[in-house]
C-alpha cells in the first residue's frame, strides 16, 4: 500500500469518522473502500437505462400512439439520446 495524507474538513472528518464507526472498520479503510467505489464507477460504461428498453420493446408507458407505424424512428430517437 502507498501511504498518502490529505487534509478534510473538520465535518467531513467527524462524518467519515462516524460512518466507519458505524461499520466497524477504520477510518483509512473506509477511505479505500469509498476510492475503490468510485475508481469502480468511472471504469464503467455508463448504462442504458432499463426504462429506455422497456418502452422500446413495448413494455411500459411510453404515451405514444403510432409506435407500430415509427418503431425504427423511435427507436434510433431512443438510443441516440442515451448515447448523449
């Protein structure tokens, strides 16, 4: 392990202190495991969402009418939008 200091706020300390408390586990590794968490996060491709799938499959809500006459053209709308 690489040792590193950082400098928190007297709040952040006191919370961070009580959450591992509340765990049982020390305060550094309450750190690593909130660093780990994130590391783990950004490493990810972000999801589509379930409800996009959903509604493009027919299940679900989707207020539309004439989903049967523009399924193609929802269905792009749908995925470009969830890819930006």
């Amino acid at each position: 392990m690489q040792r590193t200091q950082i400098y928190l706020y007297p709040e952040q300390h006191r919370a961070l202190l009580n959450e591992a408390a509340k765990r049982g586990i020390s305060l550094a590794e309450l750190v690593r495991q909130i660093v780990e968490e994130h590391l783990n996060r950004q490493a990810k491709l972000p999801e589509t969402p379930k409800e996009v799938f959903l509604r493009i499959v027919g299940i679900g809500a989707s207020g539309r009418t004439d989903i049967s006459e523009r399924h193609d053209h929802y269905l792009a709308e749908a995925l470009s939008n969830d890819n930006g």
